[in-house]
C-alpha cells in the first residue's frame, strides 16, 4: 500500500517549456487535489477532482491544467512554464466525509529557469 | 480577508515543554473542520488532528491536543512534553464543504517550531 505517489521528485525545467506532473493513489479515494507550496507558505489549491472525471479550479490555477485519467490518477500540466511556477508540488487524495482524510504525496520540487 | 491565520512565524522552546501554537479562522459555514499538519524537513506532510465544529469536545492525539474555542473562531495546537523530533514547520487547515460534500482545505502560513535541548 503505497498511499500517493507523485512522479518526479526533482524537475527543472526552462522557461516555455511544458510538462506534466503525475500522481496516483491506491487508496481507492474519490477526491483528488493539487498545491503548490512557495517558500515560507501554507499550501495552495490549484485543482481538485471530487471525482472521477470531474475537475475543479482552486484558488490558483492560472497557467495549470488537469487531467482526472481514472480514479487513481490525477495529473497536472504546465503548458508553458514560468519561473513564477517554481515551487514544490503536493498532491492529495480523500475520501469525502472521513475526518482525517487528506493524505499527501511526497511532492515534486519544480525549478522553472 | 484570510481564512487561516497563524500569528507566530517561529517560536523556540525548550525540550519537555508544553508548546501551544496558535491559529484563528473565519467563515460563515456552520459545518467545518480544523486540521493541523506537521512539515518536518524532509518535507513530507504529516496528518496530527483535526476537530469538527459540531464536536463537543476538544480533539486529542497522544501528546497532541486541539484547544477548540468555537466563539473565539480559534483552533490552537498544544503539544505537551515537546520532544527534538517535533521540530518542523505546523501548519493549520480548514476544511470547507463545496459541490455536493467536495471538500478544500485552506491552509495558514505555518509557524516554525524548534525545540531547544
């Protein structure tokens, strides 16, 4: 049981460039979410996905795409990076209506040059 | 206007000590719940509590325990007999209900807490 896993750990990437961080969860959760965590700050919400093949914008999702592919795997695109999208990557998964449900990945450190 | 609000950017403290950070937040729902993480370095995202606002009583997690002040809109973490291993960043979240039971979390800005040996 490996909780969530996000792939990759480490990405720098150059300006203009595209990629996607993916994650996967296999604790057969409904919810899926995306943060973003910037030096000195709490986590913000960039997209969630109550379920599958629904998604939602969160408080930041200016230049971010997503992708809810199944009911484990819940991806996040950069069409075109910007060094303003340098920040360290959490993924989460929940079960809607249990306590203590959101579980985070390990999350990706994203440099954009 | 911020949802979470934690105060105390860092704080020492002495080993074995009893520690309370602090967090206050606003909304109009009447059904929430308050959660606090621990970042450690490694930076991983650790789950220690969570209270809901219709709980009568205040959470509790081993040596955690969550001061839940309804009125006050206040949701302080207090760690007792605090250990070297609790040295991390502590963040406070809000969880709030949208689309159907969806729920988000909105975090604070986390305090920065380092215990002294």
């Amino acid at each position: 049981n490996a909780g969530v896993t996000q792939t990759p750990k480490f990405q720098v990437l150059k300006t203009g460039q595209s990629m996607t961080l993916q994650c996967a969860q296999d604790m057969n959760h409904n919810s899926m979410y995306w943060y973003r965590q910037d030096p000195g700050m709490g986590l913000r919400l960039i997209y969630y996905s109550a379920s599958e093949g629904t998604t939602d914008k969160g408080e930041v999702p200016n230049g971010y795409n997503v992708s809810r592919l199944n009911k484990r795997e819940f991806s996040l695109r950069l069409e075109s990076a910007a060094p303003s999208q340098t920040s360290v990557y959490f993924c989460a998964s929940s079960l809607a209506g249990a306590p203590d449900t959101q579980y985070f990945g390990p999350g990706t450190r994203l440099t954009v040059l | 206007a911020q949802k979470i609000t934690q105060t105390q950017p860092g704080m020492f403290v002495q080993e074995k000590e009893a520690v309370t950070l602090d967090c206050t937040y606003d909304t109009s729902d009447q059904s929430y719940g308050l959660f606090w993480y621990k970042q450690p370095s490694s930076g991983e995202m650790i789950f220690l509590i969570y209270q809901g606002s219709y709980d009568e009583q205040n959470a509790t997690e081993g040596r955690y325990s969550l001061n839940f002040q309804k009125a006050r809109k206040s949701a302080n973490l207090v760690i007792s007999a605090s250990q070297l291993g609790d040295s991390a960043m502590y963040f406070c979240a809000m969880r709030e209900f949208s689309n159907f039971g969806n729920e988000k979390l909105t975090f604070g800005t986390g305090t920065r807490l380092t215990i002294i040996p």
